[in-house]
DNA sequence: GAGTTTGAAACT
DNA sequence: CAGTTTCAAACTC
C-alpha cells in the first residue's frame, strides 16, 4: 500500500472543519489503494527488526474511505481535536516542589495531583530504566517516582546515592538536562511571544501533529529550532490557510481526473521513467500530471481573470513547489 | 489489553 | 559528529 497525502492544511487548533477535509482518492494500486493527497508520505520503512521486506506503506492522518473521490473524511488530527479531549498536562510548567514521599501522610488518591495548582502528574512506566534515565518523565521532570507504576525504581528517597549520580552523569551529557524544555513564553509588551522548543523536534513522520512531537505536546508551534519533516505543527495566517486549502482542492481534482480516466483503473501505472528509485515510486504518472495540470491551472488562472493577483498566483506556485520537495525529501529520506 | 509506531535519549 | 539501539509513551485496533 502506499500513500500519498497532499494536504497542506497545517495548524489544527484554528482549522475549519469546513476546509480541513480531505479528499482523497482511491486507486488500485498492485492490489492495494493509493491515497493521493498532499503533503505527507509514509515511506515504506522496514520498520527495527524486519528485513529486507518493505511493510506496506500506511495513511498517518485519517481512515480515509473513499471509493468515489467526493466523500472527504476528517484528518485524525483533527478528529482529536474536536474530540477535545482532556488536555494534556503541559510538561515543563513549573512544577511544585515535591513532597519528599512520606509515606505516613497522604496515601489519598489526590497524592500525584501537585499540591499548588493540582496539576495532575502521570505516573510512569518505567521498567528498564530505574527511572534514573532520562526516559522516564519523572526524573526528567526532577521529579521522585511516586504511586508510579515503574519497575525497580530507584527514582526515591531510599535510593539517593544512585539517582545523584544518575543525575551528575545527565548532567555533564547535557548541562541542560533539566532545565524546561519550552522557552519562556517572554512576552512582555513587544508582542510575539515567542514560546520554542529550545531544542527543537526533529519528527519525520507524525507531522507535528501528534503528541509524539514535544512541540506538538506543549502545544506550541514548530520553529526553526525544529528539524521536522513534513512538519504541519506551523502558524497560519487565513490567507495562507486558505490557499493552502484551495491548492489542495485543486490537486486533488486534477488528480482524481488523470485516476478515473485512467483505462484500466486495476492496472498500476507506474513511472515512465521507471529509473526511479523504489522510493519514488509512489509518484506515478497520475500524480504527474495532476501535478503539471495544476501548475498550468494556476498560471492559466490568470487570463481567465478568475485568479487573483500576481503575488497570490506566485505564492500558491511557491507553496506548490515547498509541497512538493517536502514529499519528495520525505520520500528520499528512508527506503 | 495487545500490538504497533514514534522520536527522544542513550549508546557506539 | 552520524548511525544505531533502547526506551517509554502515544497511538491503533
Ligand atoms: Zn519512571
Ligand atoms: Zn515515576
Ligand atoms: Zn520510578
Ligand atoms: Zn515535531
Ligand atoms: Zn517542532
Ligand atoms: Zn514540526
């Protein structure tokens, strides 16, 4: 299976529901569909372990079932969002002092909620770490593990020596170990508040649109701290929003059309150029062409006098062109 | 709940 | 530094 995503919707807070969705097109593909959208590959990674055998390539964003190319479903990323889920409890917030586990006080269920702000903490999971590395939340957050679920926890009062000097050797591996990972949101009057990751996330394939990504997490959106590939966790205005939805409507036709004019919609068409790298192979002819028709659309649009102005066509075309080396960047990275 | 995916942290 | 492995959480079904 493999995927093809062109959606250039990004920041999912302020996306409209109305324009957020997706067309998708659905097309056999060696037995298998192809959605077409903008934007996002999975490449088929040999995920750790296996071999050789490439996995079938899965949509990240949304079930998307589309037989006929007019249904549109919702981005999962989105679908989460409106659930509105209860929030995530913001790491890297100060966090109260902690109580040093006294085990004959406060053996209440309200025990992991913060004592100032109740701020509630998750406990961990740890099994392999002791909770002495930075893997587990707890001591990354300079926190001691407690009602935790961890296994061999040495993240306690009773185990002293070994978590200091867990945390010395964190430290001299990155003196900033355990300052918060988010910049202050330093916004005194000079607007702009700049909240970043100070170290930025380095996602390739959740798009910055899970809580896989810390920038994502902390609900704040990627900078160019970031190394993201694919990255949709970025601030939009309404216009560029907007325009990013209508080139995605406009591909997604385009290619929906070279797709059911396709003779033998079972065959799979594959490059001419058929040189390609097995990484590239998704973009087949259909995409092709969607491709160039859309580019001659938006530059035809202008005699037509239905487009706007210049700097909107080229802005669009510019758009286009950064879609387009990002799944092309996307793809060539792995496989 | 089991199994998979993900990217930071750790390691080489 | 880059490539790889380990890890626990996020996510999917
Ligand atoms: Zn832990
Ligand atoms: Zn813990
Ligand atoms: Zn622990
Ligand atoms: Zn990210
Ligand atoms: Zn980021
Ligand atoms: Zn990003």
């Amino acid at each position: 299976m493999q995927y093809i995503k062109f959606v250039t919707a990004t920041n999912s807070e302020t996306l409209p529901t109305s324009a957020s969705t997706i067309t998708t097109v659905k097309t056999p593909v060696q037995a298998s569909p192809t959605n077409i959208v903008l934007s996002e590959i999975k490449p088929a990674a040999a995920s750790q372990g296996t071999a050789i055998a490439p996995k079938p390539l899965k949509n990240i964003a949304a079930k998307t079932t589309v037989t006929t190319g007019q249904v549109v479903m919702l981005p999962s990323y989105v679908q989460t969002q409106l659930n509105t889920k209860v929030p995530i409890p913001m790491r890297h917030t100060p966090v109260a002092k902690q109580v040093s586990p006294d085990t004959s006080v406060n053996i209440t269920p309200e025990a992991n909620l913060e004592s100032n702000g109740m701020r509630p903490r998750k406990p961990c999971n740890c099994t392999k770490s002791q909770c002495l590395k930075l893997y587990c939340d707890c001591f990354a957050n300079g926190e001691f593990c407690y009602m935790c679920n961890c296994m061999n926890c040495y993240n306690n009062l009773d185990n002293e020596d070994h978590r200091q000097r867990a945390i010395k050797t964190c430290l001299e591996r990155n003196p900033n170990a355990f300052r918060p990972k988010i910049g202050k949101a330093k916004d005194v009057s000079g607007d702009s508040s700049v909240r970043k990751h100070t170290k930025g996330c380095n996602c390739k394939r959740s798009g910055c649109l899970k809580n896989y990504c810390e920038c994502y997490e902390a609900k704040i959106a990627c900078s160019n701290n970031c190394k993201c590939v694919g990255c949709r966790n970025i601030e939009d205005s309404m216009e560029k929003k907007g325009m990013r939805n209508n080139l995605e409507d406009g591909f997604n036709q385009q290619l929906q059309g070279k797709m059911t004019q396709s003779k033998d919609p079972l065959q799979f068409r594959p490059r001419r150029t058929s040189n390609s790298r097995q990484a590239i192979n998704f973009i087949n002819d259909d995409v092709i062409e969607a491709t160039s028709q859309c580019m001659l659309t938006i530059s035809n649009s202008e005699e037509a006098g239905m487009q706007d102005d210049e700097v909107t066509k080229r802005q669009i075309i510019e758009e286009f062109g950064r879609c387009l080396k990002e799944i092309i960047d996307y793809s060539m990275l792995h496989n």
